[in-house]
C-alpha cells in the first residue's frame, strides 16, 4: 500500500513537471516566433508603373512579398480608374502608383533593398518614367521606421553624387513616412504572370552603387556579320525569362545570339527605343537592321529571322510561303552527295535529316525514309487540287516538304524534302 502511495505521489510530480516544461517549451516557441516576426519590415516604393516593378522586387532574396497598390494621395477613392483620369495627370493630389515591399531583414537589408530601387529607374524624372508621364508614376519611398528615412536620405545623396559624374540632373525622389497603404484591385496583382506576353519596362539610368564585372564589354565582334542581340534586364524580368525558355535556349542557329543590356551598346547603330526588355536586334556590321520590343513567340522569333537571314529569296519562299524548289536546283546538287552527316534546320539549326537516311529518288528533290525523331511536325495539305502531307520543322514552323507513305526503297516511305531551307553539317569523327 505504501509502495503505490509513493508510486502515486512520483507519477504526480512527474506529470506536474512535465506540464511545467510544456508551458516552458510553449513560451519559448512564442518568444520565437516572436523574434522571428521582428525580422519582417515593409517599405512601400514608387518607380513608376508598379507591374514590372513588383515582379522585380519580388525576385530578390529575402522578399517575403511584393503587393502593388497606391499611396500619398487624397481627396478621392484610390483605384486605378480614378488616379488614370486626365484631369488629375498633373494633380499633386493624386495617387501614386506603388508597391508595398515585405521583407526578410535578416536576408536582404533595406540598404541592399534601396539600392535595387534606385537602380532599377531613373530618379532625375518628374513625375514620368519614359513614355509613362503623370503625378501617379512619380518616384518616391515611403519608410515605415526612422532607420529606413535616414538610410533612404543618404543613399539618395550617394546615388546623387553618381548620378552628377555620369551627367544626370538631380533626383526627384520623394522620400517621407507611409501613411496608408491601398492595395490595387486583383488584376493588378502579379499582372506579368496573368499576362506572359509582353514587355517590361526598362528605366534605369545604368549607373550603379557597385561597379560590376559585367559594366563594361567589348562589342568588337558584334561589328561584322549578321548578329542578334538581345536588350535583357539587370533585374527579374519574366517576359525575358520566358523568351529565353521558350525560343532561345533551344536556338543553335548559325547566328549568334548576344545577350546586352540598355547601356552596353556602344560602338553599335541602334534605331529602336532600348528602354524595353527584351528587345530583340538584328544587326549587320553593327548596324540595326530591324528590332522587335517584348516578348515574341517562337513562329514571330523565326519568321523575323528568316527576313534577316534569308532576305527576298527561293529559300524564304519556300520556307515561308509553302512553294517548292526547283527540281535538281543548285543546293540540291551540293546536298545530294554529301559525306557523312547531318541535314539541320536552315535558322535554328536543330537537326532534321540524317545522311544514313538518305536515298536517291530520281526525283530531283532530297529524299529520305525517315527524319530524325521529334524534329517534324505532319500536316494535312490540300492545295493544288492534291492531297497530301506536308511536313514543317517543328523548331520554327518552317515548310519542308512532302510525305509519300510507301514511295521509298523496299516499300518504306519517302520524304521529299526542299534542300534551300537546309543547312549540312558533317557528322565528327568519334
């Protein structure tokens, strides 16, 4: 009896004892929490229109969440439709537009934050940001701490004195504490993801807090030939990210492909507005030819590249347009007893025929059984009053050729193929 009266008193203390370590355990993961919450701070920042800008924000390390919206005006209801209006254009009153930044402290200071800021527009701007002209595009920053207005105030004369050497008036920037915040209606919100076409603007003056090693570059090379340069962004643009994933990581095309930004043309004659990004530059002997803002899908990319590459001839003719060689045309001649190799795309280079494949049809027109895998596309053409199969490279779109099932050697099919939209590249020696 006495033994269970003390197992009883232990059992009590040891439940007492854990309770207490429960609620210990319990205030610290509050106390933790806690700090870990101090750490969040939110900065609200103007630079013009907030779409690109809050993706921007939103791409840097330690950005917990970017939420476009308007500050420091009154007097009326902040919506888009009210701040747009024309008679407040020039209304000291008016909204403007602005992103409210949240941020990790402990990953991204507000120096670091700032800096991006300044550098992503150009602050000697009143009241406009390129084409982009009224009281809501206005630079300005809104602190939420005293630390933060002091930091904004003397990055703001660091940034100045930059600004000065490289010949730019003085900073329009507003700085002064947050007030109220209205975030903008939901279509606003991640406009860039909602709409993946287009272009970000591109604002920034080029002059930096930090000299980096990519600033200055040799375009030597970009002065002969044929060349494409890409205008792409110092800071997350998505329309350039998925120009890159859905054109051009895949380009192998025999012109190359440069990648510059806004301020890195020197030496070149360039006729477009550089102030999109992308902007894609057809150059010859550093020369524009032609240039394209924002973002093109892969069959706009190529079709301007067939004009660039092939100009007014039977190649882009028959690329473009459908037609056919002529049998037992010049290329056909060169093409038909090539060594060993491969047959590739004529603008993105990517492999369509194999010589392994190739026979001699007597037709005039290079013929194979079969193309290399996941290189075609098939499709159903009635014109001419005929039936046939035309085939088009799946990279670019481009017209081939015909298939003829069962036209080939020993019952196999035949593809015809136009030899003016083809490149040869002999296979290497393994």
């Amino acid at each position: 009896m006495l033994a269970a009266k003390n197992w009883l008193k232990l059992t009590t203390l040891t439940i007492l004892f854990s309770a207490a370590s429960y609620g210990v355990s319990l205030n610290n993961e509050k106390d933790n929490d806690i700090q870990a919450t101090m750490h969040l701070e939110t900065m609200v920042l103007g630079s013009g229109c907030f779409w690109g800008a809050e993706k921007r924000y939103e791409a840097l390390p330690g950005v917990i969440d970017a939420k476009s919206g308007y500050a420091d005006g009154k007097g009326f209801k902040a919506t888009y439709r009210n701040i747009t209006q024309s008679s407040r254009k020039f209304d000291e009153n008016n909204y403007a537009e602005v992103v409210q930044v949240t941020y990790n402290s402990n990953i991204i200071s507000a120096a670091t934050l700032l800096k991006s800021y300044f550098e992503s527009h150009d602050p000697t701007q009143k009241n406009r940001q390129g084409n982009d002209i009224g009281t809501q595009y206005r630079s300005i920053i809104l602190t939420t701490t005293e630390q933060q207005a002091e930091l904004a105030e003397e990055l703001k004369q660091q940034y100045q004195d930059k600004l000065t050497q490289a010949g730019y008036g003085s900073i329009k920037t507003i700085i002064k504490p947050l007030t109220v915040f209205f975030p903008a209606e939901e279509y606003h919100q991640d406009y860039l993801v909602k709409n993946p076409n287009g272009y970000c603007p591109d604002h920034s003056t080029g002059v930096v807090f930090e000299k980096r090693s990519d600033d200055k570059v040799d375009n030597t090379a970009l002065l002969a030939g044929k060349q494409i340069v890409i205008i792409d962004s110092r800071d997350y643009c998505p329309y350039c990210e998925k120009l890159k994933k859905d054109v051009l990581n895949d380009y192998q095309g025999t012109i190359a492909v440069t990648y510059r930004k806004a301020d890195q043309l020197d030496g070149l004659t360039i006729k477009s507005a550089t102030w999109a990004t992308p902007t894609i530059l057809f150059l010859e002997d550093g020369k524009e030819v032609y240039g394209r803002q924002g973002y093109v899908s892969s069959e706009e990319f190529y079709k301007a590249l067939g004009a660039f590459k092939l100009g007014d001839s039977e190649a882009y003719t028959v690329a473009f347009k459908a037609r056919t060689d002529s049998p037992f045309c010049k290329q056909y001649d060169i093409f038909k007893n090539t060594p060993d190799g491969i047959f590739i795309d004529k603008l993105s280079g990517v492999p369509l025929f194999d010589t392994r494949d190739r026979f001699k049809s007597g037709t005039g027109w290079l013929s194979f059984t079969h193309p290399i895998k996941d290189s075609v596309t098939m499709h159903e053409d009635n014109s001419y009053g005929m039936q046939r199969i035309e085939i088009k490279s799946k990279s670019t779109g481009i017209h081939l050729g015909h298939l003829f099932p069962g036209e080939g050697p020993k019952g196999e099919d035949r593809y015809c193929i136009n030899a003016t939209v083809l490149d040869f590249v002999a296979r290497k020696d393994t």
